[in-house]
C-alpha cells in the first residue's frame, strides 16, 4: 500500500458519508498527484497551487494537523 493511499484513505473513511460527488471527483484528482508531491502541500512544505488548494483540502490538512 502507498504512504499516499493512508493519507487519503484515512480522510476519506472519516469524511466519505458527508462528500458531495464533487468532493469525490476532487479527491480522485489528488491521487493523480505524485506522493511526494501531495505529501509536501498537505504538510505545506511547499506552497499549494490555487486549483488543489480548495475548502476540501484545506480539510483534509487539518485531518491530519497541518495548516498553512
């Protein structure tokens, strides 16, 4: 299993019962994103381009206590 898949499957399991199905669409889309990339938005290592950095993922950064 991918790092990547624990850190998105984690939110998604808490999270899934209130996702829109954009919200799903949204999260499919992250995982298009190479891991070490996603891994350095989510921690904000570095700085999160305008489309992945939305309401969602600012909630998924803040599951796993990382803001920006």
């Amino acid at each position: 299993m991918r790092e990547m898949d624990l850190v998105l499957g984690r939110f998604a399991d808490s999270a899934l019962a209130g996702l829109s199905d954009g919200d799903l669409a949204e999260l499919e889309g992250w995982l298009e994103i190479p891991d070490q990339q996603m891994f350095a938005y989510v921690l904000g290592t570095e700085p999160t381009p305008p489309e992945i950095d939305t309401a969602l993922f600012r909630r998924l950064r803040s599951f796993h206590g990382s803001s920006q």
